[in-house]
C-alpha cells in the first residue's frame, strides 16, 4: 500500500528518510522550515551509501501544503525546531492522520496533542526513540545514508491508537518497530545524547578546531566506559520505573551490526568495517545544541521526579554550559511550555499514556 508521507525537515535525517520512503514505493514531499533547505531538490534527491539512487520527492512550500491530503506527517528537524513545526504544522491537521516525531524530544508528542486538542481534535501522535537512519547531507540536493536501523523503539498518544499507528509504521518502514509502554520507555529509549555527550566531552577540541576525525575511532576506553556509565543511569532509572528500554550495547548491535562487547570494542569494529563515521566539525553541533537541553535535561528531570538523581548526565549539562556559555537547561522550549515538573509521579504516567495533561493544567503561556 502506497501512502503519502509529508515531512518537515530538510537536513540529513530529512533527506534520508524521504529517500528510504520512496525506495519502498510511498510518495513524499518535503518542507524546510527555513524556507532554503530544499532549494536544490528541482532534478531530484541523490542518495548514496546503505541506499542509492535518485528519487523524486515533492517540495512543499509551507506547513499548510506539507501537511493537506497526506496520510502521515512526518518531523524530521532537531529537538530544537520540534515547538516551531508544531506550532506551524497543528492548525492545519485533519482527521484521519498521523503525525511521527522522528526521534521524539522532551514530550513533545504532549505538546502537540494538546494544540490538536484546542481545536477538539485528537489525533495519533507516534514518538520514536530515535531516528529510522543515520547519515549526512552531502550537497543542496544529496545525502550519505550511513546506516538503515534493524530496530526502533516506539510509542502512541493516546495508548489507544497505538496498534493500528504500529500497523502504519510497518507499512512505511517495513517490520523494524518495538512497541514500548508510553511517552517515559521512549524519553528513556533514546540513546543519542547520552552517548553524544561522551563522544562531544572527549573530543571537543577536535569539534572547535574543525578536524576531520574518526568518530568511532575516538570513543577510546576512557570515553566507552563513561558512555557505559551513562547508560547504567539511565537504566537505573527505567527500571525503577518498571519500564523496559534497551542497553547501549543492544543498541550498537541493532543500529550498527557489530557484535556485542565493550562500547570501544564495538566501535573500533565499526572502524574495521568501515563505518565508523566522521564526528562533528564544529562546536556548534547538535550534539551539544539539540542533545543537551533535549536529551540530557529531561534525563535530569525524570531522575529527579523518581528521587534517583542522574548526577552524571546533570553534570553533562553543566559542564557543556560551562563550555558554551549558556544556560542549556533553560533552552528547552518545549519543557518550559508544560508543566510537568508540577505533576505527580502518577500524573505523569497517565501524561505519558494519554499525551493529554491533567485536569486544570494547560500549556504554559510560553506555548504561544
């Protein structure tokens, strides 16, 4: 069954997804929310790497066309940008479609959920606990697909839709989805900024200076057990909230295909195949920007709700504001524009479940 997938983004997850989608027969169009990112696209998207080929997604010039007469909507852009094109995007929603946040950021399916509800309308609203690639745009109209993920952990709000979205999922992307319970198994399913914060702590310099340099090749043994660390955390956390979320080693060895050892052993075998990757080459990385006050930040508060602090990715965000200048805590938009630091423990399982918030709470003024 062909559907017709509109995604916000223009970046390299952006690219890439729109090409995995079109290589499975789906019809796409792609909106940049900054009004340039798809200027090149006039003779065709060129996708080389784990996928190529030259594929022909449709170019959307605002929210409004994006979003009419698809069957999904697709987010695609960094935890940033999620509050914009949610704000953009949620005016123009109908019934009958879906909308998946790829990779889902700061429970902003929550957010979303309530806009939609404003205007009496409730809608599936798919978070993924990370994206269906990894890869790089190479030019205005390329990009390099460095992997296609085995896995990928997701969830539905409201909990009802959620088979039926599941079924969606697997129509676009084939069988790679693991359901899992709620909006706190999928912020806890995200690997990414834990595991960017070791490799950005441990080769900053490298970032400033604008090297090129082997990503996988440089989480040595001293950057691999803290990652290592930074995952037991996590986990500590999943588990004493009874939820069931993967180990990074179950995560390299799904998204990678590396056999199961040491985090430096098992990027040093990406290095061997090849597919190591390159690490950022400025500081201005989304490793830091996006991950920081997206990942690590609700990280921080989920611990905190629980009583079991997490004091390393705590001190990941102080360090790297430290570094930056910055207040990365305050720069989440979306957590500053719902209150769930005021909800009970419960409260926010039933947020995490429902994607609507309690009784009398609404979203902050900030939502605008």
């Amino acid at each position: 069954m062909s559907l017709s997938v509109g995604i916000a983004g223009a970046g390299s997850i952006a690219f890439g997804t729109a090409a995995v989608l079109e290589s499975r027969g789906h019809r796409t169009a792609l909106w940049s929310p900054s009004g340039t990112g798809t200027d090149g696209l006039g003779q065709g998207l060129t996708a080389s790497g784990a996928l190529s080929g030259v594929f022909h997604p449709e170019v959307a010039g605002s929210a409004e066309a994006l979003v009419t007469g698809r069957d999904v909507v697709l987010i695609a852009v960094p935890g940033y940008g999620h509050k914009a094109v949610m704000d953009a995007i949620a005016p123009h929603l109908s019934a009958g479609q879906q909308v998946i946040v790829s990779s889902h950021a700061s429970f902003g399916a929550v957010y979303l959920s309530e806009l939609l509800a404003a205007r009496g309308l409730t809608l599936p609203v798919t978070a993924w606990g990370t994206t269906a690639l990894t890869g790089r745009r190479t030019g205005p109209a390329a990009c390099n697909v460095n992997t296609i993920r085995a896995k990928i952990d997701m969830c539905t709000v409201p909990a009802s839709a959620q088979d039926g979205a599941l079924e969606t999922c697997r129509t676009l992307f084939g069988d790679v989805f693991v359901a899992r319970d709620g909006l706190l198994a999928i912020a806890l399913s995200n690997l990414n900024p834990q595991n960017h914060m070791g490799i950005a702590l441990g080769n900053m310099t490298r970032m400033e200076h604008g090297e090129t340099w082997s990503q996988a090749g440089n989480v040595t043994p001293n950057v691999g057990r803290l990652m290592e660390a930074l995952d037991e955390e996590r986990l500590n956390i999943a588990r004493a909230l009874g939820l069931s979320v993967k180990t990074i080693f179950e995560h390299y060895h799904q998204s990678y295909h590396v056999p199961v050892a040491s985090i430096h052993e098992m990027n040093a075998a990406l290095v061997e195949a090849g597919t190591g990757g390159q690490g950022p080459a400025t500081a201005d990385s989304r490793y830091v920007t996006e991950d920081v006050p997206y990942g690590l930040v609700p990280t921080v508060v989920l611990g905190d709700l629980i009583g079991l602090p997490a004091e390393l990715h705590r001190s990941g965000v102080k360090l790297f504001s430290a570094m930056y200048g910055r207040d990365f805590e305050e720069e989440n938009e979306l957590l500053a524009a719902l209150p769930l630091a005021e909800l009970s423990l419960d409260q926010m399982r039933e947020v995490a479940l429902s994607g609507r918030l309690p009784g009398p709470e609404t979203l902050r003024a900030s939502a605008g």
